[in-house]
C-alpha cells in the first residue's frame, strides 16, 4: 500500500524547465507574427501564436491527466498504444492531409495532428516495454532486432509519408534505446556508423573512405572478433559507395545541391538556390552579436528573409533578437532537461522507467541536434522542429505527452516494485 503523500515524490525541476522552454518558445512565435511585418503573412501564419498558446493549455491538461495515471496503465498498455499509432499512421498514408508536401495529417474537426509526432510516443513505450521484459540470460541479439523492428515499422511508414525528417528521428532512436538496454558499445557502434559514413562522406569521398578503413581497423583491435570486423566494413563502405552512386548517377542536379549545400550555403551555386536559406539564417544569428538586437527588433526576420521562422528556423529568432545569451540559454535549460531526465530514468531503478525516460531524452536529443545543426549550416535542411520551442501543437504534444509520463513514472516509482519485470 503506498503510504508516501505524492506530492512528496513528484519532480518539480523538469516542469519548471518545460515551461522556461515553452514561454521561450512562445515569446519568439509572437516576434515573428506581429509587428509591422506581419502585414506580408498569411493570416494562418498571423495565428500561430495564439494556437500554440492554445495548445500549450492542452498540454497542462494533458500533464495532469498523465500524472494521474498508474504505472500499469503504461506498462499493459505501452503495445496498445504503438498498434494505434500505427494504425494513424497508416490512415494518414492513405487518407491525410499533405502539407509542405508530407502526407503525415489527420484532420479531426477543427485540428490538424500530425501523427508522425504522436507515433513516437507509441513507439518509445512499446520498445521500453519489449526490452524491459528480458529476463537475465536471455538472448541480446534477439531482443535487439526486435527492438528494431518496432522502430523501423514506424520510421518505414513515416518515410511513406514523404517526412524523411521525422523518420530520421526514429532511426535515431535505435542505437540510443539499444545502449541503455545493455547492448555491447561495439554493437551500438556498429548501428550508427552507416550514418556517421555517410554523413563524412557528403563531404569528401576520401574522407568517408578512410573513416571506413579506419573504423574498421578499430573495430578489429578492439574487439579480436572477426564477424563484427566484417559487418564494420561493410557497415561503413556500404553508405560511401551508395552516397558516390547517387551523388553521381542517379539524383538529379537539383537533389544533389539540396544535399551538399550545407557544406557550403554561400556558394555561388548554392547561394540564391537552396543554400539561400541557410546563409539568410547564419546571417541572423551572427548579427544578434553577444545580446541581440532586442525583442522584436531583428532585422532579418522582421524582413522576412529567414524562412519558416516559427517553425524550423525559430533558433535562428532567437539568435537574432536576444543574441549569443539568449541562444546559450536555451541550450542550457535543453542541457539540464536532458540531464534531468536521464536522472529521473536512473532513480526509477527499473528497465521500463528507465528506457522510457531515456528513449524521450534521446528523442529531444535528436531534435535539438539536427535542428540547431541545421540552422547553423552544420546539417542538411531537411524540416525539423525544436522541441518545446517550434511552433506545432502536435510536436508540443507529442513531446510534452513524454516528458508527463516521465514524471508519472517517478512520481510512482515505488510501485514498480510490485510488477517485477
């Protein structure tokens, strides 16, 4: 019978930093959507404000709804509700709403969902829920590819849906729930390098060649085991000659520079095309300088130039208007929220807790990670939102829905007890 009051046993840190985040994220759709230049948006666009105010009211509803809810309810119900995000995924595939040209809504009375978003719910409790119930001794690899399997299906589906962006969420997703399950690092690396190549090799060919060569030397030395020194090489080479292919072969001119711009935007053949946009944002967040030009003062995207600016490129707002202090802010209250999390998931001491708190940090890790890379020129544009602070009521859902089932879960992390695992 639990006898501790619950008010003694919830987390009030994290809280506090999802609502420093989202009024953050709140006071910079406001700059980009009223002002003199608002006059030149589209009056859906004048009202993102006050939707996503609208919805971060949901969200508190939704925070208390979650935290009322028992540890059983997620744990028996975690395969319930992956099978119905699948089953949303699938209805927007065949009858959704394309906007920017992903088929990834469902449009229910007067709201738009985005089910990609709401499907990484599903997703991280399933793959929590599946790698929690192995019992000491049991087969590494089996569970492993199950795991994957559960975060493919979704991620499959969701590249269907032409939103390559958040599938790349997904995959992500994989070495990091499969590290904390307590697969062998030589195996997590082994997941990640064909990404790791690719990613080098947009740069350079050579470079992406010899990080084959070399990781799978090192993979040899370090591990002696000739079946992982294999599938290092074909891991890491694998990616480099299907990036040289298609770079060459196969994509068009057009999909190529949309590829490789990032390496570098201010190329005059990139320039005015698709690295315009990644110039226009560097631009604005180099111009903010050490504190910014003030609210609602940002030259750049009170111009207009800095594209989807409440959405994608809200990072580049904030640089622009409260300068290198604002932008090392934001990345700060991210850093502790991760942190937090990863905390909170330790403290649980049990697999399911634990592996869903950490399966919702690395989904803001990965956000943050490709959003702000994005934005800064590091990474390819390819459309996705920072957590808490893009505009987007289903992402703010989606990701407010996992940080409340986080904290319902510490909240009753005593009962976990009662449940083995």
């Amino acid at each position: 019978m639990r006898t501790t009051p619950w008010y003694r046993t919830m987390d009030y840190v994290t809280p506090l930093l999802w609502l420093a985040l989202v009024a953050i994220g709140l006071t910079a759709i406001y700059s980009t959507t009223h002002g003199p230049a608002s006059e030149f948006l589209l009056e859906t666009v004048r009202q993102n404000f006050s939707r996503q105010l609208t919805w971060a009211g949901i969200c508190v509803v939704g925070i208390v709804v979650a935290l009322l809810l028992p540890v059983r309810f997620y744990q028996t119900g975690a395969f319930f509700i992956y099978a119905g995000s699948l089953l949303l995924l699938v209805m927007a595939l065949l009858f959704g709403r394309e906007i920017n040209g992903a088929k990834s809504w469902l449009t229910l009375g007067p709201m738009n969902l985005q089910v990609s978003e709401l499907a990484k719910v599903g997703t991280v409790l399933a793959v929590a829920q599946l790698l929690a119930s192995k019992r000491p001794g049991a087969d590494n690899i089996r569970y492993a590819v199950m795991a994957v399997v559960l975060i493919v299906i979704p991620g499959v589906l969701i590249v269907l849906q032409n939103d390559t962006g958040t599938a790349l969420v997904f995959f992500g997703l994989i070495p990091i729930m499969l590290f904390w399950s307590g697969l062998p690092l030589s195996t997590v690396l082994l997941v990640v390098s064909p990404a790791l190549a690719g990613y080098i090799a947009i740069w350079s060919k050579l470079a992406g060649a010899l990080f084959a060569v070399a990781f799978t030397l090192g993979m040899y030395l370090t591990t002696r085991e000739r079946h992982l020194t294999i599938f290092a090489g074909l891991f890491t080479a694998a990616p480099v000659a299907a990036l040289s292919l298609l770079l060459t072969r196969v994509l068009q001119p057009y999909q190529v520079a949309r590829i490789r711009s990032f390496t570098n935007p201010e190329a005059e053949e990139f320039r005015q095309g698709v690295g315009f946009h990644l110039v226009q944002s560097k631009a604005a967040i180099g111009s903010g300088g050490l504190t910014g030009k003030g609210f609602m003062q940002g030259t750049q995207t009170r111009g207009g130039f800095v594209p989807e600016q409440s959405t994608d490129f809200i990072f580049s707002v904030i640089g622009e208007e409260f300068g290198f202090l604002g932008t090392a802010l934001v990345l700060l209250l991210f850093a502790f929220l991760l942190i937090r999390l990863v905390r909170l998931g330790v403290q649980m001491k049990h697999p399911f807790g634990t592996l869903v708190a950490v399966g919702a940090a690395g989904i803001y890790l990965i956000h943050i990670f490709i959003n702000i890379g994005m934005v800064t020129g590091l990474l390819p544009v390819i459309g996705i939102p920072l957590p808490f602070l893009s505009y987007g009521g289903s992402a703010l859902l989606a990701n407010t829905g996992m940080l409340a089932i986080v904290l319902s879960l510490y909240m009753r992390r005593d009962d976990f007890s009662i449940y083995g695992y």
